[in-house]
C-alpha cells in the first residue's frame, strides 16, 4: 500500500478497512432466529402430530412442546441480539467513515484555498 501523507488520511484508510470487514462478513444472527422459529413453532406441530396419545402412553408431549417452545424462544431473543449488535456494528462503522472523509475533504478544502494564487488588481 502507498505511503500514506496525513494523519487525516490515514484515519479515513483505516475507517474503511473497518467498514468493509464489517460488511463482508454477513448477519450472525439469521440463523439462531430461524432456528429458533423453528423451535417455536413447528417442532410443537409435528410433536402433537406424531406423538400418538393412547393407552399405552401417559404423556401426550406437552412437555416436549413447552420446552421446544422455550428453547425456541430464547434462541430468537440470542439472534435478535447478535443481529441488532451486528447493525450497531455497521452503522458506527459507517459514521465513523463518514466523519473521516468530512474531515479528509475540509483539509483539502483548505489546502487548496491556501494554494490559490491572490490576484492583483492595479
């Protein structure tokens, strides 16, 4: 990589390595929220579906549904957690970059009013 000037620059290099390695890597939390819907909703179906309720079984698995349903439950509040910090991750990465190109474009702003000639009026 080129040998970077200013401090401003290399500011702005670094926001943006950090912005794409964020935005490379995708939602950790997609997952787990599938998972957990799953859990939810249609392990409970297929248990009552397919546990068969007679005479030679005391149970009817309620208590299968009601912990696949917890299961379920905390692995959607896991996701939403793992993706809500994922987009907390995001957005600062993408502030942070924004504020180093402002900063970047106001130091060249002033460089190049500096480096303007002043006309001279006779």
């Amino acid at each position: 990589m080129d040998k970077v000037e200013s401090n401003e620059e290399a500011l702005f290099v670094e926001c943006n390595e950090a912005f794409i390695k964020i935005k490379e890597k995708s939602d950790p939390g997609t997952g787990s929220i599938i998972i957990g819907l799953i859990f939810m909703f249609f392990i409970p179906v297929i248990l009552f579906a397919f546990i068969p309720i007679g005479p030679y079984f005391t149970w009817d698995g309620t208590c299968l549904c009601c912990g696949s349903i917890l299961l379920g439950f905390a692995m959607l509040i896991v996701g939403s957690n793992e993706s809500s910090a994922h987009w907390r991750r995001h957005n600062k990465a993408a502030q942070d970059l924004a504020n180093a190109e402002e900063l970047l474009l106001s130091k060249s702003r002033e460089e190049s009013n500096e480096a303007k000639p002043q006309k001279i009026f006779l």
